[in-house]
C-alpha cells in the first residue's frame, strides 16, 4: 500500500471513530452546535482522504494511462469526480 493509501485509509479510520462519537452525541442529546461541529470535522476527514486517493489515482493510473496512449479515458474520469465534488 501506497503512502497516500494510508494516509487516506488513517483519515478513513479516524472520521469513522468520529461519526461513532456523533452518534453518541445525538444519543446523549448533546448541544446541537457542538454535534454540528463534530460534523464538520467528520466532513473535513472525509475530504481529505478524497483528495488522497484521488492524488494516488493521478499519480499512477493516470500516468500509466498517457503512457499507454489511454489517457483521455482517465481525464474523462476525473473531470466527472471533479464534477460531482463541485455539485456539492
């Protein structure tokens, strides 16, 4: 496993004990701004191990795509990730 893999697999890991804790939260009947927060932070995990994965993918499905002369297929893959990631 890559260094981005893991780095996005830890991220992964990290935003799943937190969405565990938002749970509890909700559970408990904490204050609502504090389980918001909890959330956003979550959210902000889940990004990052986005952008890693994707970083891995460039770095070598892409690369190993132009190289083959498959190229434009990848582009077309990533520009709809990109498109969904700005539908948000």
């Amino acid at each position: 496993m890559n260094e981005e893999r893991k780095k996005a697999l830890q991220a992964l890991k990290t935003s799943k004990g937190q969405i565990e804790g938002i749970i509890k939260m909700l559970e408990e009947e904490r204050y609502c701004v504090d389980i918001s927060n909890q959330i956003i932070a979550a959210q902000g995990l889940l990004k990052k191990a986005n952008m890693l994965i994707l970083r891995q993918h460039m770095n070598h499905c892409v690369k190993e795509a132009f190289l083959n002369d498959t190229g434009e297929e990848k582009v077309d893959e990533i520009m709809n990730v990109f498109q969904k990631l700005l539908e948000k």
